[in-house]
C-alpha cells in the first residue's frame, strides 16, 4: 500500500508544498513514484514523517531534525534534553507573561490603568482600587456599576489627576465648613453635598437623589467611610450623612 502526496498531506495535517520541500532537502524522500513520476509514500515513509513531525512539534530544526533521523553517532536523549531546558524557559517566560497580561486586564477592570507608583502619586495611600473585588460583589449587576467602568475605562492619568483634585479641594472645604460650626442642614452645607452629588456623576455614573442618600447612610455605617471622612475632621461622616438627606428633601421638596 502506498500513498500520494496529497494523501500524506491529508493524513497528516501538512500542506503538500511541506511535503515537497522535505523531499527537495532530503529530509523525507518518498519511497517510491508512480508511472508518470510522482511521489508514492509507503508506511516507512509514514513513520518517518510521524517522527519529523514530533521533533518540529518541539521546536527542532530541520537540520537537526535530519541529524536525529540520519546519524547514527547522534544521541536523540541529549537533543531532547537541550529541547526540554529550552521549553522549559519558554513555559516559564509565557507564565510571566500571562501574569503581567492578567494584571493588565484587572487594571482595565477597575478602570485604572495606572502604575503602582501613578496611583499613589495621584491617590496616595486611599487606592480607590483597594476595594475592587468588594465593590464588584456589591454593586456588580447594576447599571451604575457598569457605567463607572465605562467611563472610567476611558481615564488617562491626567483625568484620575483632576478628579482628584477636585475631591481634595471639596473635602477641604467641607472640613472647614464642619470646623465652623455650620449646620448640615444650612444652605452652604446642602450646597457642597450638592456639589458632591454631581461630581460623582460627572465622573463615574448618574446620581440620582435617592442613590446619595443612600450613599450618605453607607458613609456612617461602613467604618471605612467613616475613618476616611472622619479623618478630615470629627463627626465629619455624620454631618455629610445629614447634609446629603438635608439636600435630597429640599430638592424633592
């Protein structure tokens, strides 16, 4: 039984210009010929491309392929050997590469695509990224969250930059307002939780009277809120949360 090169090819999975080119190079010179002189390949010669076809799976080069085949003094284990340290190293670069790929990606996710030493250039120690996995868990499914990762998908640092400037500049303000003994309920402090409102939906998503309120509560029950906000000055969370409510019903009002 013997076969044509298109045969083989099929078989195979090669294309019949490789089979042409082992053939010219000598690498496997087909069996046999027909009547009008073409190639006929026989089960050596199956077996053989079966060999050539592992080796160049691993890498080989066709000479060295043809020295493994041909050269009796040539032993295979120590080219396999060389062949596996090399895949080996390949592996491990390809791992390396994925990760960097996967870190990529989470950054995008979170729609900040910053450089650790960027992010605390522009966030200092309050990453908003920190917080990633909780507020995907939290607020995963709903439109809000998805419109932040949109917009903020598009962010260049530049843009991360003036918006925090922004934040520092109102909650300096607001501290100072807090420290004067202003009420929340008074028209300055309506008009910086106001102010707050709109600039998370200048920035990450629409938000409605009803979603601040709700953020305002969060603010006072999350420790964390609260330490952040506490920070810039005592009570300063609570009189935010009373500000924001205050603001709510004298718009819905």
């Amino acid at each position: 039984m013997d076969y044509s090169v298109g045969q083989v090819a099929g078989f195979a999975g090669v294309t019949v210009r490789t089979l042409h080119h082992y053939d010219d190079i000598g690498l496997l010179v087909p069996g046999g010929r027909s009547h009008a002189g073409h190639r006929r390949y026989g089960d050596a010669d199956l077996d053989r491309l079966q060999q050539i076809l592992f080796y160049r799976e691993l890498g080989f080069p066709l000479d060295e392929v043809a020295a493994l085949l041909d050269d009796p003094d040539v032993d295979p284990r120590v080219h396999l050997r060389r062949r596996h340290d090399l895949l080996t190293a390949r592996i491990e670069q390809l791992r390396r590469m994925a990760a960097a790929v996967e870190r990529a990606l989470e950054a995008r996710e979170m729609g900040i695509e910053l450089t650790p030493e960027e992010r605390f250039e522009v966030f200092g120690d309050q990453d908003p990224g920190r917080y990633a996995d909780e507020a995907e868990e939290r607020w995963g499914g709903t439109e809000a969250y998805a419109e932040s990762r949109r917009r903020t998908a598009r962010y260049t640092k530049e843009d991360w930059k003036r918006a925090q400037a922004q934040v520092d500049d109102w909650n300096g303000r607001y501290a100072a307002l807090v420290a004067a003994g202003e009420p929340p309920s008074g028209r300055r402090a309506m008009d910086l939780a106001e102010e707050h409102r709109l600039h998370i939906g200048r920035w990450y998503y629409a938000c409605s009277y009803e979603t601040h309120t709700c953020l305002g509560d969060m603010y006072v029950a999350d420790e964390r809120f609260t330490a952040y906000y506490d920070a810039l000055g005592a009570g300063v969370a609570e009189h935010l949360r009373a500000a924001i409510h205050a603001n709510a019903a004298r718009h819905r009002g």
